[in-house]
C-alpha cells in the first residue's frame, strides 16, 4: 500500500508550487492570492526509486480570517489522521504568525513525522532570517525555494528515509485484491452483496452510504481474493465533508494496493467526467481494470444498444481501449459472475510473462514491416525486446538511436503488442534503450 505524504500549511506560502514541483505536474494552481487552492490535489510522486503520493491540503476563500484559521485548523487534523509524513510549509518573508503558532501546537503533539519547511530562501540572509522558525518547536528547519528548487532534493532524501516501511506484510498472503471502484451510488455494494450472497454491506438510494472500503474474502468456484468494496469518487469540488474526504483519501489506498479494478458505471446516466478520472487514476497506477455498465435492467434496449454503448466508452477513454465491457444488473444479478471471471482473467493477463524468443518473432517481423520514421537522415533500426521483470507488463526495446523514436511509434508498437498477445485490461509501459 502506497504512503501518503500530505502538505499542511496557511494560505500563500508556497504549497501549491511545492506540490507541482514534486509531482513534476503543474495540477495545482499558483497565484498570489491567498486561498486559491479549495480542493486538495492528490499525485505521485517517486524519489530514489521510492514512490508515494502526496497531497497538498489547499486553503479555502471566505471572508473571515477565524473561520479561514479553523478550515486550516480542520485540514491540518485530517493530514495528521491519514498521512504518514507531513511537510508543514512556512514563509520566511512574513515570518512567524499566529496562524503558524496554532498550527505548530496541534503538530507538537502528533506522533506523525513533521518537516518544517521554511519555504522562499533563495539566499544568505534569508537563510538567516529562517532560524527564528525553531522557536515553533519542531525540530530541524528545512529551508528550500519552491519556485527554483533549492533545498527539495533534500527535503525529498529525508522525507523518503522517513516513510514506513509496509510493503512485506502486504506481500506475503498473495492473494489477489480486486476493488470495486466508481462514483456514488453505481451500485458498488449491491455488486459485493450480489456475489457473496450476503447483505454484508449496507446499501441505500443515498450516494456516500459507504465511507471505509470494506474487505470480503470470497473463497468460491475454486477462486480465491479480497474483494474490496470502496467508497464512492466524487468530483473533488463536491468533496465538503470531513468524513467525506476520509473516504476518497482511503479509496485512493484501496487503488494503489488492489492488484485490479473493477470501474462500475451507471447505465441510466452513461460515462461521464468522474468516471473518466477515476479510470486515469487506476491506468496511472498501472492496474488491471474490467468496466462493468451496472442497472443494465433499467435500460430500453434494442439490438443496437450495447455497441452504442461501447462505442461511447471506448470514445471517452481512447487512447486505452483494450478493456473488457460488460454489462450487470447487481439486483438481477444479470451477468455479475462473468464479471468475476473476467476480473480474474485480466489478473492473469497483468502477470503474463512472455517468452524473449517468441516476443523477437513477432515484434522483429513487426517492426520489418513498418519501421521507425527516419530522423534528420539518421536510420532507427530496433534490434532487440525483451519484456522486463517489473509487477506489470512492461517491454523495452533495443534500438541504435532510442532517443529519436516518437510517441506515434510508441503507439503502433503497443498496439501490435495488443493484437499478438492476450494484455487486455492491463496498462502496459515501452521503453527504448541503447542496444
């Protein structure tokens, strides 16, 4: 299960560029007005060949400087309930305020790992400036500039060195863990409920009902995993609530740690935004996914509803359309076995390993039929492949000059990999190296 590292801090010190110079992403906003970040932005993050996520927290625009100091107050308690590391980010230009004072003394307290990173000292005298943060009695300072990079490369050895090491006792049971994923109120718990036979979990027309992502162990029809029935991913604007965002935060876990998910989608609303941002987390995670289009029951039908149907999700998930599509009823339980079976299967496709001699008979013939565009008169003759030992398929290429392949190419060449061998549901990774 991935580590959580979260970014707490008052509005206009420097979190937002913190995070998108971590997550070498520009997701979150950057502005000098101070509260522009309402939403917290979740993305990953890896250092030293260790990966984790980190949030940066936000602030929120109102009016009143106290009810603005108590939604800090109410983030700063969530990074401390959920994150293993926490970045309490400072600005050196303002100095110590009494907003920083109060959130100081509720991290005093946590048994959680704190930084105090003392953001924009881009140079000597603000360097020196920086040591009256050691009066908030939270150990060492760490002093960075976000906007230049000075000082995370650091901050990041440090922050790496501090996460929990959890990994083992994940590994050793084996057994594989399929989560159900989706918005609210798609019908995640009735699917559970339908397959175990069981009203374990609760079920009602009110979207959120499930706010932990419950573990059911299904020994049966010779099969064996955790089935994980998460909480529901609302757009992040809609995430209002304390215990909400618990929820969405531990969906996240719960997608990071399943070995494939099953994206449930409502048939009577079709996919939509949310839908689409929860599939990208799951293929950026690089899991095993099978979509199944839930209340099938509900729908008039003709003989040209299901294609239109596919059509429109491959639509709105291209350029990723090697995905089993099926569709359920979780009440009529119309087709929630097959799923099962196709969830295993797309489990088997995401740990096949392919043979080197068979991977160089297709590919090599492949790529002699179609080869890589020449660049400024230089020809690219690929040579070799070989399929690496990672968790996930992933290939690489041997190539004279690997620097001029385009992404174009990288597309036939995961295409072709498609159609030769049995890789649906499962995102897989090119590379091209030096032969």
């Amino acid at each position: 299960m991935s580590n959580i590292v979260a970014i707490v801090g008052r509005p206009n010190v420097g979190k937002s560029t913190l995070f998108n110079r971590f997550t070498e992403t520009r997701k979150a906003i950057v502005n000098e007005t101070a509260g522009v970040t309402r939403d917290r932005n979740y993305g990953k993050v890896e250092w030293n060949g260790v990966e984790f996520s980190l949030i940066d927290t936000g602030g929120y625009v109102v009016n009143s400087d106290d009810v603005f100091e108590e939604e800090i107050r109410k983030q700063v308690h969530l990074a401390i309930d959920e994150a293993d590391v926490i970045l309490f980010v400072v600005d050196v230009e303002l100095g110590i305020t009494d907003m920083d004072d109060a959130v100081a003394q509720i991290l005093r307290r946590t048994q959680k790992k704190v930084f105090l990173v003392v953001n924009k000292v881009d140079n000597n005298d603000r360097r020196y400036e920086a040591t009256e943060f050691y009066s908030l009695g939270l150990g060492d300072i760490f002093c960075i500039s976000s906007i230049n990079g000075s000082g995370t490369g650091d901050l990041l050895d440090d922050v790496v060195e501090a996460l929990p090491k959890k990994v083992e006792e994940e590994d050793v049971t084996n057994i594989p863990r399929f989560a159900i994923v989706g918005r609210p109120n798609v019908g995640k718990s009735s699917f559970v409920n339908a397959l175990t036979g069981e009203d374990r979990n609760i079920v009602t027309d009110v979207a959120g009902t499930t706010r932990d992502a419950i573990n059911t162990r299904y020994n049966k029809f010779g099969h064996d995993f955790v089935l994980v029935d998460t909480a529901g991913l609302r757009k992040k604007t809609k995430v209002k609530e304390d215990l909400e965002f618990y929820s969405v935060i531990r969906s996240v876990r719960t997608i990071e740690s399943a070995d494939v998910c099953i994206l449930m989608l409502d048939a009577t609303r079709g996919i939509e935004a949310q839908d689409v941002n929860i599939f990208n987390l799951v293929w950026r995670n690089r899991k095993g996914i099978v979509i199944l289009v839930n209340k099938w029951d509900l729908i008039e039908k003709d003989t040209n509803t299901v294609n239109k149907f596919t059509k429109d999700i491959l639509e709105r998930l291209a350029p990723f359309t090697d995905v089993p599509i099926l569709f359920t009823s979780a009440i009529t339980k119309q087709r929630v076995f097959q799923a099962l079976e196709t969830a295993v299967a797309v489990y088997e496709n995401r740990s096949t390993r392919i043979k080197t001699s068979e991977l160089n008979d297709v590919m090599l013939n492949v790529i002699e039929e179609f080869q890589p565009p020449a660049y400024k008169g230089k020809y690219i003759k690929i040579k070799f492949v070989t399929q690496l030992p990672t968790a996930t398929p992933t290939f690489a290429f041997y190539a004279n000059l690997p620097q001029y392949i385009k992404d174009p190419y990288k597309r036939y060449l995961e295409n072709q990999l498609r159609e030769n061998f049995n890789l649906e549901g499962v995102p897989i990774q090119i590379f091209f190296r030096k032969k």
